[in-house]
C-alpha cells in the first residue's frame, strides 16, 4: 500500500471556535445564510439555546459548497463566499494540527471572475481580516497557510 500527501497552500485563517462565538457570527449572517443551497438545517440551529446549540455545534455535519469537511464551521466559508463573491473554502484540521482552515480557493485565470482577476493580495487580506476579527479577535490573517493530509 502506498500513502498520498496531499498540500495546501492559500490565504486566509486557522480557527478553533468556541460554539458561542460561532452562533453569535450566523446569527448575525442569517441573510447570507438563507442565500446558501443546503443550508436549511443550520438556520434551524440559529434560535437554539447555548447548551442546545454546543450539542448540535459538535455532532453536526454540513458539507460546504467550496473545500471539503463536515463541520458546522464549514459554513463560515459559505458565507464568506456569498457575501464576497470570491470562492472561499473550508478545510478540516490538517494531520499536525487541531485548527480548521478557512482559505481563498486559488483559481486558474480563466476560472476567475472579474472581481478575482482585479483582487490585490492586500484587499484579500483585509477582506479576511474583517471575518476573522468578528469571528475571535485572536485569528491572525495568514498569507502562507500550508496544510497537509495523509492518505
């Protein structure tokens, strides 16, 4: 048998977040939430109480639209991407680390949007520095994030 590494490299975050935080910032989402196909059962989770929604924070999938992983923090990127019309992807934490990854999705020129095409590394930096403050004050905006999975 052999064994594949797969690599990652982008822009954007590496989050550990606390249900609590993670309600707060869909709550406060919940337009661009409704705009997202699939994710009805995440606005049902929106009006839970605290101990009712940390239950369903850690036994909850919901598979993203860019990215892989079944975390309900995978909706984090959905919405960045609905509200930013950028392709932001979601990413289980990688073999050496406990953090989940919200990263631009890198595309080929003729795969990108205007918007893309015209995005300076600095504005996507600071468009990801607007999520990550609201999310924990704590998240630093990486432009080298490199992650890797075993298979």
């Amino acid at each position: 048998m052999s064994t594949q590494t797969d690599y990652i490299y982008d822009i954007g975050f590496q989050i550990k977040i606390k249900p609590d935080r993670l309600q707060k910032f869909l709550q406060d989402h919940k337009e661009s939430i409704e705009q997202i196909k699939g994710a009805e059962s995440v606005l049902e989770c929106l009006n839970l109480d605290e101990n009712a929604f940390e239950d369903a924070f850690h036994g909850f999938e919901y598979w993203p639209n860019n990215g892989f992983g079944d975390s309900l923090t995978a909706i984090i990127a959905d919405i960045m991407s609905v509200e930013t019309g950028l392709p932001i992807a979601y990413y289980t934490p990688a073999e050496d680390d406990d953090h989940e990854s919200i990263l631009y999705e890198q595309a080929y020129p003729w795969e990108m949007n205007d918007k893309e095409r015209n995005l300076t590394k600095d504005e996507l930096i600071t468009m990801f520095e607007k999520y990550a403050k609201e999310l924990d004050s704590n998240i630093e905006v990486d432009d080298d994030i490199r992650l890797e999975y075993y298979s």
